[in-house]
C-alpha cells in the first residue's frame, strides 16, 4: 500500500514544489521513499509514497512501459499477479519491475480501460498516456483504497487523502450541503469539503483536455426476484463458499514481508485468522484490541480462538486516556466525522502492529455487507415477512445490541424526521431500517445546529439527491429487500464510513497495509447470489459463513451473535482526559468558529450528561463525537466556510 497523487494542467506548468509537498504529506503511506515525476512539457505531474510489500527492491513509482509513454502510480495490492506477468511477458511486454503494480500499467497498454476487469485487489491508481493525452484513474470495486479528486485553475488533481489535495494547493472549506447531510446518508462521491469529490468504488475517471468523465465498470448485479435459478442443498453452497474464500485468504497471505491478522470474538475475523492459520507457514500473530471497560471486551473469546489454530494471541490495551490522546491524529487522518473512538482504537491497534515489525494484516471487514451481518439488516427481512427468514436453521440465537454500533440499535432522538422517508418508500416500496435510523441522527445533529444553517438546508432532500446518483432500474428494481438494502448500505456506510474510520485510514496512519478477504471481488459475487435464506435464515445471521466455518471457528464463536466493535463511550468516565478534552473543545473557541453549530444549544447538552441514564450517553454522545470530529478537523486544516 502507498499514497499517490497526481496533477494535470490544460493549461501552464504545474508547480514542482505542490507536487513535492503533497507526495511528502502523504510519508505516513509511504515511509520508504517518496518519488515524483514531471512530464516534459510540465504539464503533467505524478507523486508516489511506497510502502513495500512485494518487490522491495526494484519496485519504485512511478513505473513507465518500454517506450516511457504510459506511466503510472499504484496504492494498492493485485493477487494473482504472477501469472499475468508471465501472459504479458509471452506478449512481448517488458517488465521493468517484478512488483504486482506493474501489471496494471501493461494490462492498460493492452486492453485500454477493460484493464479492470482483470485486477484483483484492493487498490487506486493514476495512469498517465501520453499519447493519448489522457489521464486514467481508477478504484477498486468496494472502495478499500481511497481516490479523491478537485479542478482549480485549470488543473485536475487526484490524491489518495484529501490532506494531499490541501498541500497541493487546493482551498479547505467545508461543503455545506455535505455537513447538512453529513449524518444522513450522503452521496457515493461527495465529501465534507467544497469542490472535492471521490471517485466511488467500481469506477474510473477519464480526464483530458476537454473533459473529465467519471464511468462505472462494476457493481453488484443481485439476481432479480423473478429470476429462475436452481436451488441446490446447503452443503454446496457451504463447499463453493468455503473453497471460493479460503482462496482469497490464501492470496492475501502472499507478501515479501511478514503478515499478522487482526483478530476479535467475532466469526469474521475468526474465520480469516482460522484459514490463514491453515495455510500460513509458521505461527500466526494475531491482534486483539481490549479496553478498560470489561463489557466492552472480547479478548477471552479472541484468546480461545487464537490457541485453538495455534495462533500467537496479542492484546492490544486501549484505554480510555488512551482514546483520548489519539483523538486528535486519528480524526485528522480519517477526514471524517466519526460517532465513536472505535476508529482511535483501529488506530492504536494498527500502530501496536507496527510496532510489533508488520507491514501487513488481515481483517475481517466486509462481512456483514455480503451476507447480511448487522441487525438492521434483519429487520428488513422481518418488515418484509419473506419465508426465509422462516427457514429451518441452526439455533443460533439472535443478535443482541450491545454497545449500540451507530447504526444498529439506537435509540431516536426526536419523534421528527428531518429527511422525508417518502421518496425512499416510493422508489422501493419501503423504508431500510438504517435508512430510517440515519434519519434519527441526523435530526439530533440539526438539533445542535444553528437555526440559519438548517433553515438553509432543510428544503433541500438529501435523499433524492442520493437516488439521481445510482442505477435504480439496473441495481434495485426487482431486487429483494435485503438486497436493496445491502447494495444502499455498501454505496455509502461501507466505503464513506466503515473501510474509512475502522478501516484504510487508521491502518495507513500507521503505514500498516490492510488486506480484507471478503471483499475479494470473486468471494462477492459468489456471496450475491446466494439464496436469501444463506444469508439469514431465522434468528441467524450470515449463515452460510457460520455453517461453512463450523470446523475452523470454536464452538464459542459459532454459537455467539453478532456484536459491533463499539469503544466505551467517554462520558462512562467523566473524570477522565477525554470527557476533559470534549468539555474544553465543545466549549471553546474552535466550535465558536465553526459557522454550523450553535454553541448554547450544545453546552446544554453538556450540562446535561451527567443526569442521563447510560443508554441516552451513549445516543446523545454520538451527536457530540461527530461535532468534536468536526473541531478537529476546523482546527488542524484551518477550514473556512
């Protein structure tokens, strides 16, 4: 994994020095060097932070082709890179390198921009033609590895942080309307920051003198309701699944340099830890994040899972003074507005990984968007009253809230609804549970608001601007329930929150590659096709995961329900250096400059906390968390209105 950056001029030369400066804010990337090349006539510049994972030696960016007319920049990871290399090489393509970034530049040279189709991984990249006069960027498929994108005086930048793009030259200001909507559901490529956008998962930009498209070339493609397709037994669909997945962990374990995994008590990442147990010369390392607040914790569980294959288990303590601390570092990383410190312990985790001399690790994030892992996803099956949800199963009891994920059980904090739920029942004949939730908040966000900015953004349906943006007859119509809601939930929660806060972001602050499995594009659509009732059948959620993993996971980890990796709030602890630091921010000078909040209605709030019950902390301090997010950010980037 590495950072990359990019900047195209239709007009004058660009400015070495920008470039130079927002490749160097991008070290954390890429510690082991930073490179940039200009093009000769200047207007064409490309930056590269590596970390070096495969081809340590021979494998700088940016990489050019045999006539130097396709050059390229690469973030990312390509598995099953060897044997292209050979196909390209009976071409007649010379490799300068035998990295697997490589292949993308040849692949391009080959197939033009169907070259996606043929990458497997997580990554971003930036490719310039020449000859062409044509910049190439692309994501992957579920958006793991970030790519964002501004037009400013006649030039085009890209950049896998937006930080980059600030360095570069591009103005920090906050996007109004995306801080309206900001706890809504928000777009697949806006961001909190005026004129700057994100290339969505799935697509490619093509800019060129005269224009700057942006084209999708994968999405999903659930199977129709009418669609007639064989059923077959639950023991092949659990053999396909557990072949196409072991594969896919298997890939992820090839690296030049040692590879760990993250580990919780929960099957995802217990059925990754158990594969790549199985396949992994050696003992295994095998990360836990543990808090000091014991229900929060699930290192026994982890710990049991960890000596059942042999793996070495490591706890990482995060405490609560902990948190607080990284606060800061972690939010200026994620770019984000986050509703919990679970993104600060992701971040302390990946650096204890670090710190322990890894470069890689494997998570288990992606799950529950494939198979159906949250509980708002069952409630959608249960609205619907659809047979499978009726369908004979284990007994796996169902999911518990505990500690109250951001979108999973929590509580309303007005009976209003800022965002009318109308247009999402007429496009879909109904309501996705976490649409309805993220409604809820977003409400209690414009409760602390001042009365100007929501007057100004009230009128305004962040809803139907979300719907104008998808292919609603291509990728929802007569599709189930569930699958509306997942593929919803997997154009915005996943790439914009979860592969962000909990995900790409924390690990690369740390310069640590994060490799996820089940978001293997073959594991994904394998999964999509699954019968309704292999996801969840009864009270069971991702079932053709618990089943088809029964002999890898202990019997403690099969029969536990889904709990969401949640940090102990801070108002658990009121003496503490984060209620401190919270208390100080919220009530200084940073949020005053702020032109969103309304600092009285917020200090109430404040006031208030120690009188609520422990469930409205937690609900009422998610609203908090997302303005302390939105503090830091003001503070480190000196945002403007």
């Amino acid at each position: 994994m590495c950072g990359i950056v990019a900047m195209f001029s239709r007009s004058g030369p660009i400015h070495e020095k920008l470039l130079e400066r927002a490749t160097h804010s991008l070290k954390h990337r890429g510690p082991e060097s930073q490179r940039c090349w200009i093009s000769p006539d200047q207007r064409v510049g490309l930056g590269h932070a590596r970390l070096s994972i495969i081809d340590l030696t021979t494998g700088d960016q940016p990489i050019a082709n045999e006539d130097e007319s396709l050059r390229i920049v690469v973030n990312g990871e390509l598995y099953g890179y060897e044997e292209i290399q050979k196909e390209l090489e009976r071409d007649g393509h010379k490799l300068r390198t035998r990295s697997d970034s490589e292949i993308a530049l040849h692949l391009y040279e080959k197939l033009g921009t169907q070259c996606l189709h043929r990458l497997r991984g997580e990554f971003a990249f930036v490719l310039w033609d020449s000859v062409n006069n044509t910049i190439f960027a692309a994501r992957d498929r579920f958006g793991i590895k970030p790519l964002f994108f501004a037009q400013r005086d006649n030039t085009i930048y890209l950049a896998s942080e937006v930080k980059a793009l600030f360095a570069a030259g591009v103005p920090a200001r906050w996007d109004c309307e995306s801080v309206y909507n900001s706890a809504g559901i928000g777009g697949q490529n806006r961001t909190l920051f005026d004129g700057v956008f994100q290339i969505p998962p799935g697509h490619f930009m093509l800019a060129t003198e005269n224009d700057l498209q942006v084209n999708r070339y994968w999405d999903f493609d659930y199977p129709k309701e009418m669609a007639d397709t064989p059923q077959r037994c639950d023991k092949e669909y659990e053999e396909e699944f557990s072949n196409v997945f072991e594969e896919a962990v298997k890939l992820r374990l090839r690296a030049d340099v040692p590879v760990a995994c993250y580990l919780s008590g929960g099957i995802d990442s217990c059925a990754v830890v158990g594969l790549a147990a199985r396949n992994h010369r050696g003992p295994l390392r095998a990360f836990t994040i543990t808090f000091d607040h014991e229900e929060y914790n699930e290192d026994k569980v982890a710990k049991e899972m960890a000596m059942r294959v042999g793996a070495e288990f490591c706890p990482v303590l995060a405490r609560s003074d902990d948190l607080a601390d990284h606060f800061s570092d972690a939010i200026a990383q994620a770019e984000t507005l986050a509703v919990n410190t679970h993104g600060v312990a992701k971040y302390l985790l990946s650096r204890a990984v670090r710190e322990a001399q890894f470069k890689v690790v494997l998570t288990g994030e992606g799950s529950d968007e494939i198979l159906g892992g949250y509980m708002h996803f069952r409630r959608d099956m249960q609205s619907t009253k659809t047979n499978a949800q009726t369908a004979e199963g284990c007994a796996v009891s169902p999911p518990a809230i505990h500690g109250s994920a951001p979108m999973e059980g929590c509580t309303p904090l007005s009976n209003g609804k800022e965002f009318s739920l109308a247009v999402v029942r007429k496009v879909l004949g109904f309501v996705p549970n976490w649409m309805e939730i993220a409604c809820d908040i977003s409400t209690g966000m414009h409760a602390v608001q001042n009365d100007e900015f929501v007057a100004e953004g009230k009128n305004r349906d962040g809803f139907r601007t979300f719907f104008n943006d998808l292919d609603i007859p291509g990728q929802l119509t007569d599709r189930h329930p569930l699958h509306q809601s997942l593929y919803l939930w997997s154009k915005t929660r996943l790439p914009n929150y979860l592969l962000t806060v909990l995900g790409d972001r924390m690990e690369m602050a740390n310069s640590v590659e994060g490799r996820l499995p089940f978001l293997d594009h073959h594991v994904v659509e394998m999964a999509r096709s699954l019968p309704i009732g292999q996801k969840i059948r009864g009270g069971t959620h991702k079932y053709i995961l618990r089943q088809s993993m029964r002999e890898i996971i202990t019997p403690t980890v099969f029969r536990r329900p889904k709990q969401p990796f949640w940090s102990p709030p801070a108002s658990l602890n009121p003496s503490g250096r984060f209620n401190t630091m919270m208390q100080d921010m919220l009530r200084g000078p940073i949020l005053r400059s702020l032109p969103f909040f309304d600092q009285p209605k917020i200090v109430r709030m404040l006031d208030a906390m120690p009188k609520m019950d422990q469930m409205a902390h937690i609900t009422n301090e998610q609203i908090l968390m997302m303005v302390l997010s939105a503090c830091v950010l003001q503070d480190r980037y000196r945002m403007s209105a």
